[in-house]
C-alpha cells in the first residue's frame, strides 16, 4: 500500500507539472525549482520530525535521576 501512495504522488506531481509547461503558464525551468523546493522543504520536515521522535523516545527509556539527598 505505501508503495502504491508514493507511486500516485509522484506520478500526479508529473503530471501537473507537465500539464503547466504543455498549457504554457510556466516554463520549466519555474517546475523545475518548484519541485525542488517541495523536495527540500519535504527532507527537511522529515529530517527534524525524525529528530524529535527519536530525542523524546531516548527521554522516554532514561529512568528518572534520584532526588539528591539533603543532609
């Protein structure tokens, strides 16, 4: 099922793009950089949301430090 969703994605991103420079409202050196900036903003989020799981299921296994003792 994951495989067959990232095959529809990828195959209507080319088809949008290709729709827009064959409807001549964007050349495609413009679909170029707008698929490159979606590919760097999706790496990213993915990179800092992968970041973050991992940091709070490291935090999550650490057992609590004891209270320090007071003379």
């Amino acid at each position: 099922a994951r495989s067959a969703v990232i095959a529809l994605a990828i195959s209507l991103i080319a088809a949008v793009s290709v729709s827009r420079v064959y409807l001549g409202v964007h050349w495609t050196s413009d679909i170029a950089a707008g698929v490159s900036a979606g590919v760097i903003w999706f790496g990213a989020t993915t990179v800092a949301y992968e970041a973050t799981r991992r940091i709070r299921r490291l935090h999550a296994k650490q057992p609590a430090l004891p209270l320090a003792k007071t003379p």
